[in-house]
C-alpha cells in the first residue's frame, strides 16, 4: 500500500486513525494529546510519504512514530515545567506568554539536537558552551585529550550544522 496520492493517505487514515489513536490513550492516558499526535503522525505522512506492504507494516511504522512523538511530547513538557519553575522565582520577568512559548519551543529542539547527539561529544559541547570550561578543564573532567576536546566540538557542530538545516527543509 502506498500514500503517495491522497485516495491512499485516506483508506491509512480510515484504517488506522482509531487505532492509533487508542494506542496513544494508553500510552499518553489523555484523549486530547492522544488525538492530537495522530493528527500529527498523519501529517507527517502526508508530508514524508511511505510504502507498506501490509497493514501489519502500516501499524508498525505507525506505531514506532507514535512511540517517538509520545517520548518528545513527554521531554517538551518536561521543559516546559522545568522553564516555569526558573522563571516563577524570578519575579522581574516580563515575558508574554508568546515568548515563554517560543524559549520553550527552542529550548526543546535544542534538548532534541543534543539527544542525537554521541553522549561524549554531547556532554562536551555542553560543557564548553553551558558550563563556560576552558578545553583543558573538559579535557581533564573527562579524561580526554584537549585535541579531542576539539574533535568533539567540531562533530558537534557538524552534526547540529546539518540537524538545522534539516529542521528548516
């Protein structure tokens, strides 16, 4: 079965929606965030179209993308809670709620990038640019060379280089 044209994106979605959005109650135990990441998981096939042999390959695929927008979702708002709590106890913060939204929204993509990141080269690249070490103190915290202190920065920001360009396709 292939979405490519719209006659089959809809027999996907007449097939798979309930489905998956049930799936997604049990995992999230919310109807509306449930119904809102298979909107979105349909989306994203409308937009990346894939090719399934059977309906078993449809709800696997279905599955592991309902998986992994259940496990972003659950990070995002992680941060979100973790980004109010800083700014309730600051009391001069004279941010809209449209920019406490956008903060959370880069915060989150940039938490994203650093995932996909090797937990080495991540934990490199934020100890240099969060923490403010020197080379020699990353290099030294973590038992590495300062020449591979700057391998890591350069993968580092290859990888987040091509992971932006990415986002922005």
């Amino acid at each position: 079965m292939s979405p490519t044209d719209s006659s089959n994106i809809n027999t996907l979605y007449q097939e798979h929606h309930s489905w998956l959005v049930r799936l997604l109650i049990n995992k999230l135990n919310c109807p509306f965030d449930a119904a809102d990441l298979a909107q979105d998981a349909f989306i994203r096939l409308i937009n990346h179209p894939k090719s399934f042999d059977n309906l078993a390959g449809a709800r696997h695929y279905l599955s592991r993308m309902a998986n992994g927008m259940s496990i972003d979702l659950w990070r995002k708002r992680q941060l979100e809670q973790a980004y109010l709590a800083a700014i309730s106890t600051n009391t001069e913060s004279t941010l809209t709620l449209e920019q406490q939204h956008i903060i959370i929204e880069t915060l989150f993509q940039i938490d994203k990038q650093l995932r996909s990141l090797p937990h080495k080269v991540a934990n490199t690249f934020i100890a240099v640019n969060i923490e403010g070490l020197t080379y020699q103190q990353v290099a030294t915290k973590q038992g590495i060379s300062v020449s591979s202190v700057k391998n890591y920065l350069a993968i580092a920001m290859v990888k987040l280089v091509k992971l932006s360009c990415a986002d922005n396709d």
